[in-house]
C-alpha cells in the first residue's frame, strides 16, 4: 500500500527519502510533449476510472512493475495530488501548522521580511528528512517546471498554491477556526513557491 498511510512507511519501506510515487508521476509528466504547458495541469480533474486504477498499481505493483504511459497528464497529476492529500500526516507536519501560519501572519502581502525568510528557514529544518526532501522534490517541480508556463497552463504561484495548500498542509484537528484558516494556508504554500530559491537553494 502507497496511498493513504504514514510518509516514513513508505520511505523506510523503499529506502529512500523520496517515494517512488513521486518521483515517477512528476518523471511522467515531463516525459509527455509539452505536458507541463497543459492547461489547468492539477486543477482540471483526470478521469476517475483512471485515477482508481494508477491507484492500484501504485497500492499492489512494485516500483519497477509500473506502467504509467498509458495515463492522461490529468489522471496522473490527481493521483499525485491525492497520494499527498491522502498522507496520514501531511507533508508540512502537523507539529509545524501554527508556526508556519504564524509566520506567515507576522508579515503584510508585500515581499517577505528578512526576519520572515530566517523564520520560514528554521521552521523547514525542523521537517524530518523525508518531509523536506519530498518537499523541495515537489516545490522544485511545480516552480521550474509548472508555474514557469502560467502564461499558458493558468498555474500562477497563487493557482499552485489554492491546489496544494490544503493538501500540503492541515492540522491535526479540523475546527471551525482552522477552517477559516484556509486562505493563510494557501498563501503560505505561496510563499514557499515564490521563494524557492531561498528556501531550498541548490
């Protein structure tokens, strides 16, 4: 099983930092022509009955059995999507929620403070290896490879982020408080996404 249990299982199981989950949905999506220029690429939903079946070859097929080039681009972008959604803890963890929104809140819509980008620094260092490799995995794809053609695939940083927000981070708890949360959620994964670079450099 791949989808919908701990990150560390996976990653102990696989012995690696990033799950093969990851590395082979993002691989297949820059090996289809043009496919990161696909419009709405992560909004636009694929086909469930595909979806339901690259599920199953990710639950039951080893990493080296599994054929993805049969997919649609969109099959294979909400498959990822929902092995990340499905995490039994999210990928940002829920022991860093406040203080990642907290940051976040401590500044205006403007461009991040020195003191914000030493903070947002800090707090990702305290991601167990896993998470923040997979992270940086994900994050580096989504802004060298997807948000550089917004002109045509309509993924802004903003865009990127209202999808993967709430997949990427959530708190242990759903309350009524944390659901008004959402837009701080979304504009810190923005965040991330704007200042890749400086999070995650090399």
């Amino acid at each position: 099983k791949t989808i919908g249990i701990h990150l560390d299982k996976i990653t102990k199981r696989e012995g690696v930092l990033i799950p093969s989950i990851v590395k082979q949905c993002i691989e297949r999506i820059l090996a289809i022509p043009n496919g990161t220029e696909t419009e709405g690429l992560f909004r636009i939903s694929g086909e469930k009955i595909q979806i339901d079946t690259l599920k199953k070859i990710f639950d039951q097929c080893p990493p080296e059995a599994r054929d993805l080039t049969p997919y649609s681009i969109h099959a294979i972008a909400g498959v990822l999507k929902l092995f990340f959604r499905e995490l039994t803890e999210p990928l940002l963890s829920f022991a860093l929620y406040d203080t990642f929104l907290q940051i976040d809140r401590s500044g205006g819509s403007g461009p991040l403070s020195e003191e914000q980008i030493e903070q947002f620094k800090l707090t990702l260092k305290q991601l167990k290896p896993p998470n923040f490799e997979t992270l940086a995995y994900l994050l580096k794809f989504l802004v060298h490879e997807v948000s550089t053609h917004s002109d045509v695939n309509k993924m802004t940083p903003s865009n990127i982020a209202i999808v993967f927000g709430p997949t990427l981070m959530r708190p242990e708890v759903e309350t009524m408080e944390t659901t008004l949360n959402s837009p701080l959620v979304n504009h810190t994964v923005q965040r991330l996404i704007e200042n890749f670079d400086i999070f995650f450099p090399g």
